[in-house]
C-alpha cells in the first residue's frame, strides 16, 4: 500500500524526531533551509571535534531526550558531568551554585540574602503555577525577593535576556526556569548530560534513520508558500520546486509560518494576527578556543550591563579538554533585536568587542592567545513569554485541513530546550499517528 505523503518543514530536534516517528507510516520529506540540520542544536567543528553552535546540555529530568538518545543508539555516548556556577557582578566573579554560595554572597545585605534563599525555596516546592502566569516576574521578584536582590541578582539578567520586553515577562516562564532547575540538584549538586562528540550526532542519527526508512532531508531548502488545493492536498512551493503532499507538518517560527500561508482563502486575520502576536529576540554566540584556562567553573552569569553577553560558559569546565586537542572552549551568548544595529554588526567586529568584554570579566585572559574564533547569529532565538501567554499560542492543528504547525511557542510554561524540542516532535508525531 502506497504511504501518504507528509512534508515537514524545519530540521530542528522537533521536525527531524517528527519525522522518523512518522516515517514508518508516511513518505517523510523533511526540507530545511539552511545548509545544516540540527537548528539551534546544530554543530561545526572546533579543535578537531564537533560541537555545538549554541552551548547545549541536558539535565537528569529530561526524559524525552534521554529515551530517544537510547532509542536511536547514543546511550553510550550520554555523558554526566558536575556543574558549577558562577555571578559576574562589580567587577568580581562569585560562586553561584548552592544555598551556602547565596547565603555568602557579600554584593547583597544578609537580610536580602535570607530573602532571595526564601523565594528560591518556594519556587523549589511550589508546583502549581498557574497562578504564576498572571504576574510578571519582576513584580513577583521584587515582592518576595526584595528590591535589593531583584536589582543586583534578577533584573541584569532578565534585561540582558529579554531587552525591552523584560519588565513584561511572566513570572510562569521563570517558575519554570528556576523549579526545575532546583530540582535537579541535590547533595552532590547538579549534573549536566552531554553527547561524546557533540549533540549533533541526534540530528545525524535522525536523519539516517528517516532515510532508512525511505524518507528524505533536503537542506538548502527555502520554503517560499503553502497552499491548500483540491482534496485537501497542500503544495508546498520552494525556491526549486513545487510539490503536493497529503499532510504539511511546519516546526518554524509562528511569525515565518504567518508569511507562508497568509494566501490561502480559510486564513483569517484573526488567525495571522494570533500568530504574529508571538514576539521573538535573535541571539548571537562566540566560540573561541584557547590554551588559556580562566575560570574554576562552567556557567558564569554576566549581571553587567555595560557587557555585550549575558552568558560565559567555559564549556571544557563540564566537559573534559581531552575531547578538544587539550585546548579550552569557550562560549559568550547575547540576545537581541534582530532589527538592532548591534545584531546587523560585522563579525569582526562583535569578535573584538566580546573578546574586549571577556578581559574585564576574567582579567587574566589574553586576546593574542585565541585559537580560533567564529560567530553565529540566529533570527528567531527566544519567544516573548508575557502575562496571558497562552492565549497566544496557537492550536496543533490550523485553519486548514492537514496542515499542521509544532515549534517552540507552544512549549509552556517550560522554555525551549533539547528536551522540549523532541517532546513537541514527539507530541506532535502522536497527533498525525491517531489521524
């Protein structure tokens, strides 16, 4: 018997675990843009290995991803790692990682101290958060944290992440950030999951396995328009052809997805409005190796302003430099208006200017002793998660017959991850399944 066919749109973690779901029941064809699967999760190569365009890692709650790692073969390259934490504020790094590390935190007075340790404890041990949807987190923090620590620990770092946007964000977005991220530590502290060779090798395996089973992954793909036609056939247009399938799965972005259905005569306004009501940052990332060892701990929060990064992670500080030619690795993250002068920046000149900030951070690091460097800018990095969020999520299932849409929007109160994006794939896989 003849398979339906079924195009998936986007060969981030959702579409491309959608597709090998799926692919044992229709003809898959996945069509990515880009000159690479993987998405945010996609890799190159640095210091001999592939690794991450974006620092990824994985926690032990992470279900989804770990059951597909071991579905698809990579139970053995999963790998636990002790985290460590750490605050750049003052012009000091401090340690970050424990309830002793909070309690000692000199920036901030012992009573602001007593009062942060407090509101943490209860986003540990409240599961309801419902009701956090309804405030945005700086009210809430400034309530139950106090002024002082809602200044100094939260507010640089919900500016440095959201931008204008940050005195509008949810406080349901940080309860879910913060509970379960708190509970996956205990007396050892918190351990992080990487693959052996880079959480590319997810997106590889994918994609063999969908073509295993006589699908295909098309990349350099750009998906122009999609068009309901007769029968409840949908024609998906790109830049090099034009084909009809029997269902459409789209994984990206609700305000790109908007673009490419906004012809079709069963999209109302209402539904374009719902799904351009979505706002969204880009990001920006620097890899740099070096010889150079800087700091004692993996994760460094950046609560300096005047710093063009919000995140420093010294990624060989989890996972060993062995795997890298014994060189360090390191990341410096940012989100951004994609319109913003700074994003449209030349490379060379975020590298000086980020290199720059990293010496104020860790003052005894030297820019003559960088390896290599490279710079990735994603358009549609982080959705805006305000107060009544979800009544701008959009539905599974749109307007038009057989045509479907799965991305990071509709994952909430949680925020997009490794874990989330194969949960959606999974989730959405389940729908077409049952059809």
């Amino acid at each position: 018997m003849k398979k339906e066919k079924i195009c998936i749109i986007g060969a981030g973690l959702t579409g491309l675990t959608a597709g090998y779901k799926l692919s044992e029941k229709y003809d898959v064809t996945v069509l990515e843009k880009e000159s690479q699967i993987g998405g945010l999760a996609g890799g190159f190569e640095i210091e001999g290995a592939n690794i991450e365009k974006v620092y990824h890692h994985i926690f032990k709650r992470d279900e989804d991803a770990i059951k597909l790692a071991n579905e698809i073969g990579l139970s053995d390259k999963l790998k636990w790692f002790k985290s460590s934490v750490a605050m750049y504020y003052d012009n000091k790094v401090y340690p970050y990682s424990s309830l002793k590390d909070f309690m000692l935190f000199k920036p901030l007075p012992l009573l602001s101290r007593i009062r942060l340790g407090i509101s943490l404890f209860i986003l540990k041990l409240d599961k309801k958060w419902q009701k956090y949807t309804q405030t945005t987190a700086e009210k809430w923090l400034i309530k139950y944290a106090g002024k002082k620590a809602y200044n100094i620990v939260w507010k640089p770092l919900l500016i440095g992440k959201f931008h204008t946007f940050s005195s509008k964000i949810s406080m349901g977005w940080l309860w879910a950030r913060l509970h379960i991220r708190l509970n996956t530590r205990d007396k050892q502290g918190e351990l992080l999951g990487y693959f052996e060779g880079g959480f590319m090798q997810i997106s590889n395996n994918l994609r063999d396995l969908i073509t295993r089973n006589g699908g295909k992954v098309e990349t350099n793909q750009m998906v122009e328009s999609i068009t309901e036609i007769k029968d409840n056939k949908i024609v998906v247009k790109t830049k090099n052809s034009t084909e009809i399938y029997d269902k459409v799965l789209s994984t990206i972005p609700s305000n790109i997805f908007a673009k490419l259905i906004s012809k079709n005569s069963k999209i109302d306004s209402k539904y374009l409005v719902k799904l351009n009501s979505i706002d969204y940052l880009g990001a920006i990332c620097l890899v740099l190796s070096t010889e150079q060892d800087l700091s004692q701990y993996y994760w460094h929060n950046i609560n300096d302003l005047d710093l063009p990064f919000l995140a420093l992670l010294q990624h060989t500080n989890l996972v060993p430099k062995k795997y890298y030619n014994g060189k360090h690795i390191y990341y410096l993250g940012s989100y951004l208006d994609a319109d913003s002068e700074e994003y449209k920046e030349g490379d060379d000149k975020i590298i000086r200017k980020w290199l720059n900030g990293l010496k104020k951070v860790l003052p005894d690091f030297d820019i003559e002793k960088v390896e290599s460097t490279k710079i990735f800018k994603f358009q549609n990095a982080q959705h805006i998660v305000d107060i009544n969020y979800s009544d701008k999520i959009p539905e599974y299932k749109t307007p038009i017959k057989n045509l479907y849409l799965s991305n990071f929007s509709q994952i909430y109160p949680e925020d997009r991850g490794v874990n989330y994006a194969i949960k959606a794939g999974n989730k959405i896989s389940n729908i077409l399944l049952k059809k």
